[in-house]
C-alpha cells in the first residue's frame, strides 16, 4: 500500500511498481486531498482495493473513497498489506507509521517528522513481531545498505553526505539576501518545495542527522556529516578497523524505492545505471558549521531528544513558510528555530502521540509569534 501517492516520492514509487510487472499489487494508496486529477489516474492504473483522501473537502467525483484525517492511520495497520509505503510530508506521518508497525507491518518509510518527532518511540513499536523499517531517505538507506558489512558494534561513525544545496559556497552575509526562488533551484535533485528550502539552510541534513540518531540508535557523537556536491555518495559507514565502506548509485530515488521494496532482494534495476568514468570527478568538503548553523542545532536538539528534535522540526516548517511567503529573510528561518528551542527547553518530554502533536503546535504558534506573524 503507499499512503500519499501523488507526492514526489509516491508518484516515483508507482514507477517502480510499474516497472516490475508481475511484483507488486497495490492494495491501497492515498492522497492528501491535493493532486485530485493525478490521484484519479492513479487508481484507473493500479486498482487498488481501498482509497483514502485525508482532505475530506477534496473528494474526487467518481472514485469511491474514505475520506477523513486518520484515513492513513485506519489503513496502515489493514491486515492484507504485507508492505507499508509512508510517502506522507509532516509529522501527519507519525500516527500510520506508529499503526503499521504495532500492527507487525514491514514499512518502506519515505519520511523524516515521524522519525524525528516520535524517534523515542519508534523502538518500543518495533519491538513488535514482525515490524520491520526500511528507510527511503537516500543517506538512511545508503546507511542501512553500509550497515550489512559489519556488526553494530563495529561501527565507528555514520557519514551522511549532504548535496549542500545551492548555496554551500556562499558567506553568511551572501545568505541573508537569499530570495525564495533562488532557494527553490536545487542543483541535483528534484524534490518538493519544503525539502529544497531545507536542502538550501541545511535543516534537511540537520534533521537526517537526528533521523540517523533515533533509526541506527546511534550517539550524535558518532554522526558525521561532510558536503558531497555531485551527490554520488550517498552516505557512508566507517568501522573501528578504519574500512569505510559507501552506497554510490546515480542520483535518483528510484533505487532507494526499489531497494525498501524488494529488501532484502536486490532485483534488476529500475534506475539508471551509474558509470563513474562519465560522471564529474568525486568531491568532500566539510560544512562550514558557522554559516549553516542548522547543523549545530540539530546536534543541540539531540541533548534532549525526547522534546527538543519536536521544536527543531516544527519551527523549521513555520519558518520556511514564513519564508516563501515573503515574510521574513532566509537566515531568519536558522534564527527563529534557534530562539524557539531556547524557549522550549525543559519543556517535559512527551508520553504519548497526543504529547508530540501539542509540543508541535506550541513551537509551531511560537515561531509565529516570535517573528511577529503570529500577531
Ligand atoms: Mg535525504
């Protein structure tokens, strides 16, 4: 089943469903609420045996679907479904991973929030028999692939490669005068609007940084990062013998996809195939961590990593829609989160789903209302 279909990496997944006739059945697939044109066809295609839409004002004319807000929740935990495809954006995609896998469910996760906001709570789920996760995220995947040439404790470091975005070059000063459209042109990969902002402050290589924490249940101290511009080395594992072993493949999420979906198959590939003699020579820089200071957020949100990564996340996601309205500058997106999270430490940890959603929206209110939005 793939729960928000009409995403980037929802329509990618279909892709690869139809390239490998004869694999896969599509049980179930929602959508948002947007899309509605592309989510019919969807369904002419696969014929999925259940449709949701969480957007209950949206529904199509002439699909037959549940529509409602826990749509992806009720769906996940189907006991038909074999393998849960989480292509949702937000934090709207912790309650169905946290369904799917308590459920025993096999989950191929595309999704960082639910990782991020409800890491504390992800092992005691995946205790379950039969609950397995398997991450989409290019770099966790990469990880996850890196990981099968060693023990756990062998592992000395995780190195997750950032593109760096558009502006990894440029000084702070440059940064500040950073217009939505320039922050929209992502020199390699085609992705949604959010994740190409986040990919230009660095917060989407903050946030893979706590996601790697709460996923491999490894200390931040062991989590490195390093820029990567041609994005061939999608991330790498370092064992205590000094063997680094990487994941390069082309850039294309299709094999990430594929990999989660067949795992632990490897099948013929569906992506194109990587010829290092034609692509541009291989580059390493380090993050200059002054001028992107998401990344020494994040490792600040992990000393409270029940609540803080919560803060990180949410006031990053005000911030940047504060930021493609118009409304403040693009450094402002790294100084809001950084005020937020100093307001919001000490805040008790979480207990339960409830918990996480109110710590959401409270740092959510507070961005506006620190940068004068909310008023
Ligand atoms: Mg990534």
């Amino acid at each position: 089943m793939i729960l928000g279909s009409t995403g980037s990496i929802g329509t990618q997944t279909l892709d690869v469903v139809r390239a490998m006739p004869g694999f896969f059945e599509v049980l179930a697939m929602t959508s948002g609420g947007h899309h509605m044109e592309l989510f019919a066809q969807q369904v002419e295609e696969f014929k999925p045996k259940y449709t949701g839409i969480a957007d209950q004002e949206c529904l199509p004319d002439g699909i037959k679907c549940e529509a409602g807000e826990h749509v992806n929740a009720a769906f996940a935990g189907l006991p038909e479904a074999d393998l849960v495809v989480i292509a949702l954006t937000g934090i709207a995609a912790l309650e169905p991973l946290l369904c799917a896998l308590r459920a025993g469910k096999k989950v191929a996760l595309a999704n960082k929030e639910s990782v991020v906001c409800g890491g504390a709570f992800l092992q005691e789920a995946l205790r379950t028999p039969g609950a397995e996760l398997i991450p989409v995220d290019s770099e966790h995947s990469a990880i996850f692939q890196c990981l099968k040439s060693g023990k756990a404790d062998e592992v000395e470091r995780l190195i997750l490669t950032a593109s760096g975005g558009p502006f990894w070059q440029l000084s702070r000063k440059d940064l500040e005068y950073v217009t939505p459209q320039e922050a929209l042109k992502h020199p390699i990969w085609q992705m949604g609007e959010k994740i190409t902002v986040d990919s230009a402050t660095m917060f989407n290589k903050g946030l893979e940084i706590i996601e790697a924490h709460f996923l491999f249940s490894m200390p931040k101290e062991r989590i490195d990062v390093m820029i990567h511009p041609q994005s061939i080395v999608h991330s790498m594992v370092e064992y205590k013998d000094g063997a680094v072993i990487a994941q390069m493949s082309m850039p294309d999420m299709r094999l990430a996809i594929q990999y989660a979906l067949t795992y632990p198959m490897r099948t013929p590939r569906v992506a194109p195939r990587l010829s290092l003699t034609d692509c541009a020579p291989l580059e390493f820089h380090r993050v200059d961590r002054e001028t992107f200071g998401a990344i020494e957020l994040a490792y600040q949100a992990l000393d409270e990593a029940r609540v803080l990564p919560i803060v990180y996340n949410a006031a990053n996601e005000a911030a940047v829609r504060l930021f493609m309205d118009g409304k403040i500058g693009f450094c402002d997106i790294e100084r809001s989160v950084r005020a937020v999270m100093q307001r919001m430490r000490g805040t008790n940890a979480p207990n339960s789903l409830e918990d996480i959603l109110q710590v959401h929206s409270m740092a959510q209110a507070m961005t506006l209302e620190q940068t004068g939005a909310g008023k």
